[in-house]
C-alpha cells in the first residue's frame, strides 16, 4: 500500500487530556488537598510530643514510635499502592483511602493509651501510603507538556508548605487547646477536611477505565519482598532513641540487603514472564528516574530534619513555647511556597539547573541558620533566623517539585503510579534517616555534656552535609542531560 504523502512525514500529534480543562484543574484540587494533610502529619506532630507526654505518660520509645511509625507505614504502603492503582484505577483507592485515613485520624485522636496512639499512627500512615500514588499518578494522567509542570509545581507547593507550615500548626492548636489535652486536636483536625473532600473527589476525580485485553496480574510475592526489604531498611531508622541506641538494630540493613538481592532477582524473572512487575525494571533502567530518585532522598534527609532540630532547640533550650518554636518556621513556609508556585512554568525552560539552583539556596539557608544558633542566644536567636529560614524556603520551593517532574518525564502514564510511588518510598526513607542521624547527633552532643547550641548546631551540620549529597547528584545528572540531549535532538522538526 503506498503512504498518502500528505501525511507520511508528518509528526505524531501529542495526545489531547482526556478531560476538559475545568474538571482537571478541579480534580488538581483534591489532589493538593490530600497531599496537603498526609505530609502535614509528617511534621505537625514534632511539637506535639511535650503535650503527648504530659497527656499520656509516654515513655521516649513510644513517642519515637508515634512519630517514626507514621513515616514507616507511609514508606511501606507506597510500591504496593501504586501497583494497585495502576493496575486496578485510581479512585477506588483514593476513596477507601480517604475514608481510612479520617477514621484513623479520629482513632488517633480518641486514643485513651500511648500504645493505642502509637497503633493508630501506624494505620494512619499506611492509609497516607495508600493515598499518595494515586495522586502522583492522577496528575502524570491528566496533566501533559507544559500543563504537567504547572501541575507539579502546583503540588510540590503544597507538599513543601504543608511539611514547614506543620510545627507552626500544631502550635497554634496546643496553644488554643491546652496543653494537656491539645495534642488530640493535633489529629482531630484532619477529619472536617476529609468531610469536604471526600465528596469533592467522587465528584471530580477521573473514573477508572479498565485497559483493553487482560488484565494485569497482581505480583503478591513482589508485594510482599518489597514491603518486607523496605521495613529492613527502615527499622534501624526509626528505632534510634538518640544517645543510648542499640547498635544491634543496624542488623536490619544486613538482612535488607539480603531481602534486597530476593527482591531483585523475583522482579526481574516475573516481569520477563508476565510483564506485571511491582518494580517495572524498564523504570529502574532510566537514567532520569534513578537520578532523581537518589537526589529525592538525599535531600529529603536534610531538609525535613532541620525542622526538628529547630523545634528542639527553640522549646528545650531557648524556652520558646510550641507556638512560638512553630512561627519561626513561617518564613520557610513561604518562601517555599512562592518558590514552588514558580518553578512549575521555570523547570519547562531550565530543568536540572533549576534544581541546582535551588539546593545551593537550601545550603546556604541551613548554614546560615546554623551560625544563627551558635552565634545568637535567645529570644533574639528567633528573629535572626527569619532570614536565613526563608531563603532555604525559596531553594527548597525550587527543589522538590522539579525534581519529581523531571524525574517521572520519562516514565509511561501506564506506570506512573508505581514510579511516583517509588519515588516517594526513596523520600520515607530519606526522611527516616536524617531524622535519625541528627537526633543521635543532637543527644549525644547533650549527653557529653555540650550546650544545646553546639548539640543544634552539630545535628545541622549533617542536613547541611546531606543536602550537599543531593547537590552533587543533581550535578551528576545534569551532566549527563547536557550529552544526551544535544545527541538526542537530531535535526529539527517542525511541531505540531
């Protein structure tokens, strides 16, 4: 048959959305409003730890599991939930996931124990777990080209101003509240907002439609080796009790390194027999995704444990109240959220250096906010890291959400679920660790009987040196994008 030459040399036309524009933008909506409350619980509990302890007579291990425990539920619940919502549809998991997590949310709250709350955390967590993919996958569905980075950008605001706006959060409810029982409003909060937005979801997020042909297994053992190597790599992050840890728990990284090895080796002969892989290896192969991935969780080490050394030394040290201890970070709060407001239409035009641009912001913020520490006793410590705060802000608002858009740019719509969630479990972890690292390094500058500024100072100095890993990953990769691309471009042709 000859080709109509009208038509032979003519570019593949990029496809429409499949929805108008009002009823994507109103789906984005949910979307932030969802990613807005799981990550705010990442950090609006950090100030809430005095009061829990007062309320609830929690020992140091039980408040290390109310806080560490969400983070490892959430990490735990991703790979499988993106699996699920690729494979099955998205909504469905969003509703069950929003129901869970209000219920939960309330069950936390409720709680008459430590270890109630602590179990409570851990099911809230997971349903956060189950929630995020299918937003990641849901923005990778509706969104293209520019528009895609509009709504990353849209996102990553939300995402960086939910996590710094926490502590702020959480002190104003103890300060309204009471500091006896303001803890359980810290969690009751959550629940008028999955009021409203349940409703809206069903309203407006995309429905499902089922792939034509058959349907894609479910790859159980996968689930269950990936779960299992993710709680091995977790485990000795989130049990650190700061300076009297056992150095047995560092174990679990042997045997995760082991499950790790399983893991790979089941994935890879699946997805060669049924193409239905939890970790689709075509995914771990591109170099884009692991790059990004990497950098993710390095800077998700440094940056989220900043505010928890902040906190401690504000409330332990310097004597601010939580309320008080949660305004200093306002500054990060917005300068992070103009910043990533931004970057969705800056990452079209400027890419990995945009991201470069932003974790030299975020270093030079830490650092300076560190000399603030040692250099300034309260109550002025306060104000002068107002400044230092809020250009970390604006680095870290150029960050995140560039990161996960270049990092999921060349990651089929058919996966995105899966590689957003892996993305993220990289960020748990990250999340996990740098905790980990700076509480030890805080407590035992205390037990060797250092002042609280040096104890501040020092647990900064290793977000400083973690964001500095990051910088180095985002240099590696946009290196290597600068010889792909030119090579890649070939001659040019004409858009449609």
């Amino acid at each position: 048959m000859t080709p109509d030459p009208t038509t032979a040399d003519q570019p593949a036309p990029v496809p429409a959305p499949t929805e108008p524009d009002p009823r994507r933008w109103r789906a984005l909506w949910v979307c932030m409003a969802i990613g807005f409350i799981t990550m705010l619980d990442v950090s609006i509990v950090n100030v809430a730890l005095p009061s829990i302890e007062r309320g609830l007579h929690a020992g140091a291990g039980e408040l290390q599991l109310i806080v560490a425990g969400y983070t490892l539920a959430f990490g735990l619940a991703l790979v499988p939930a993106g699996r699920l919502g690729d494979a099955r549809g998205r909504r469905a998991l969003f509703v069950v996931g929003l129901v869970a997590f209000g219920l939960t949310s309330l069950g936390a709250g409720l709680a008459p124990t430590d270890s109630v709350l602590a179990v409570m955390r851990l099911l809230q967590g997971a349903s956060a777990g189950l929630l995020n993919p299918q937003v990641v996958g849901t923005i990778q569905q509706m969104f293209r080209g520019f528009e895609r980075g509009r709504a990353f950008g849209t996102f990553g605001a939300t995402i960086g101003v939910s996590t710094a706006v926490g502590p702020l959060l959480g002190g104003l409810i103890i300060q309204v509240a009471g500091a006896q029982s303001g803890w359980r409003w810290v969690f009751f909060v959550n629940v008028p907002v999955i009021a409203v937005v349940l409703p809206l979801a069903l309203r407006w997020l995309p429905r499902g439609r089922p792939a034509p042909g058959r349907r894609p297994l479910l790859d159980v053992v996968g689930l269950v080796l990936v779960a299992g190597t993710v709680t091995a790599a977790m485990v000795p992050f989130v049990t650190t009790t700061g300076a009297h840890d056992d150095p047995r728990r560092w174990w679990w990284l042997a045997g995760a390194a082991a499950l790790g090895v399983v893991t790979v080796g089941w994935e890879r002969a699946y997805q060669r027999r049924t193409a239905s892989a939890v970790l689709d290896p075509n995914v771990l192969r591109e170099p884009s995704f692991r790059n990004g991935a990497l950098l993710g969780m390095a800077y998700f080490a440094g940056f989220t444990s900043v505010f928890l050394v902040v906190t401690l030394y504000l409330q332990q040290v310097a004597g601010f109240s939580a309320l008080q201890a949660g305004l200093v970070a306002t500054p990060f709060a917005i300068g992070s959220g103009v910043a990533a407001h931004c970057s969705g239409r800056l990452v079209a035009t400027h890419g990995r250096t945009l991201v470069v641009v932003g974790l030299v912001l975020v270093g030079v913020g830490i650092a300076l906010t560190d000399l603030a520490v040692r250099l300034v006793g309260p109550p002025g410590v306060g104000w002068v890291m107002a400044a230092p705060l809020l250009v970390a802000g604006v680095g870290s608002g150029l960050v995140i959400s560039p990161n996960q858009t270049l990092t999921l740019s060349r990651v089929p719509v058919a996966r995105a679920g899966v590689a957003g969630s892996m993305l993220q479990v990289g960020q748990r972890i990250g999340t996990a660790l740098g905790v980990a690292v700076a509480l030890s390094t805080y407590y035992a500058t205390l037990a060797a009987g250092g002042r609280g500024r040096d104890a501040a100072g020092r647990a900064m100095l290793v977000t400083i040196a973690l964001v500095v890993v990051a910088l180095v990953v985002a240099g590696v990769d946009l290196r290597a994008r600068r010889r792909v691309e030119p090579a890649a471009a070939g001659p040019s042709t004409p858009t449609p």
